[in-house]
C-alpha cells in the first residue's frame, strides 16, 4: 500500500474538509436530508438515526447511495432490523450551520441516535476554539433534550495551525464526548488518510472503492447505540 508521511495525512484530512469549505461558496440551497434505497420504505414507526455532518458524510463526489452514509443504512436494514438513517449532510457545514438546524431535524425526524460529523470547517477558517465547542455542546444537548443518544466524531488538523490549536482542537472532541456521555469517534478518517489511493483526483475527497473503511470504522461506535 502506498502511504504518505503522518504530516502528509493530517494535511489530507484538513484538505478534505477545505474543499468542503470551498464548495460551500458556490452551493445550491440545503437539499433535504435523505434515505438510502435500503431505508426509504421503511415504516415511519421505526427508529431513526440521524447523520448532521460536512461534504464527508454527504458523499461528495458520489452517488449517494456510495457514501458511508448510505452504506452503513444498508448494513443496519440487514443487521439491526427496526432502524433507519437519514443523512442530513450538507457539503461545507459548519458547526455553527448544524447547531442552527439541529432543532428542525430533531422535531421533523424525532430520531433515537444521532450521529454528530462537524467541525472540521470551524478548524480551517480558525474559528475561536469556544465557538466551536459552544456549537457542539448545544446539537448533542438539543439531542439529548430530545431523548436521542449521540455518537460524536471528531476531526484533525494538520501542524502548521500551531501546537496550541491543533491540539486544542483535537481534544475539544475528546472532553466534550466526556462531559456529556456521549459515544466517541475521534477521527474518521483514519483508516484511508495515509493511503494516498483512497482519494478522489482531487487528492482531496475519499473515492467510492474507500467508503465501506469508513463505515467499517464507524459501526463500532455506532452499533452498541443501536439497541
């Protein structure tokens, strides 16, 4: 496998998400969250679990259905009988963004887990690390308000925002999931983000062939939520 350097890999994942940040600029109006072809006829009565994340749980790049997203929606039709996932991703979302439509995604899917993949975006403009943990702290207290268990994953930047940043930013991930009890990720992008094939011709986004890593990295976390 060919690999890059760990500087490299971080520079990668903060890569992906500046390409998020940059989409944002020219984006169309916010779609509608979505169900993959394994859930969409599935019952209202079911159980749900709602994804808010950036361009990385929106399947930028693909078709929907290749996302990890949308994967993983047919990993649990076929193990977890009962549930079903709606991806309220939006490319170039924000922290700020998914605190402003938490309450609207909570009230119109009244989900029982909820799945929290932002914050990358903050990282990149350099946003007052606060602001970025206030933002979090108000989706994973809304969903909990709301009865819904809440699995946070975190991101990485690379070294050259400086110790005290990089640092900072990892670890507001990590204390916040500790504060509230929640389920933890600290990275998603850890199990392509030095194979430098993983990744779109961009070089900046995940390809199809790389998405079912992703959501295998992710259902340990995801899986004991689904009880």
């Amino acid at each position: 496998m060919k690999t890059t350097s760990p500087r490299r890999a971080f520079i990668a994942a903060v890569a992906l998400a500046a390409a998020c940040f940059a989409f944002v600029a020219g984006a169309q109006p916010a779609p509608r969250p979505t169900t993959t072809a394994a859930t969409a006829a599935t019952p209202a009565a079911q159980r749900a679990v709602l994804v808010m994340g950036d361009s990385l749980s929106a399947s930028y790049g693909l078709t929907a259905a290749q996302g990890w997203v949308s994967l993983t929606a047919q990993k649990i039709a076929k193990e977890k009988p009962g549930w079903r996932v709606v991806n309220a991703s939006i490319s170039g979302e924000t922290t700020a963004g998914g605190a402003a439509r938490i309450a609207a995604e909570l009230k119109r899917h009244k989900p029982a887990v909820v799945v929290i993949e932002l914050g990358a975006n903050d990282g990149l403009r350099g946003l007052p690390l606060a602001q970025t943990r206030a933002n979090l702290t108000k989706m994973i207290a809304a969903a909990k308000a709301a009865n819904a268990k809440v699995l946070l994953i975190g991101m990485r930047l690379p070294p050259n925002y400086g110790p005290d940043y990089t640092q900072g930013f990892e670890r507001a991930f990590r204390e916040l999931s500790q504060q509230h009890k929640t389920a933890f990720l600290p990275f998603l992008l850890e199990p392509v983000a030095l194979d430098d094939r993983a990744f779109q011709a961009d070089r900046l986004h995940p390809t199809a062939a790389a998405q079912p890593k992703l959501r295998d990295h992710v259902w340990p976390a995801l899986a004991p939520l689904l009880k």
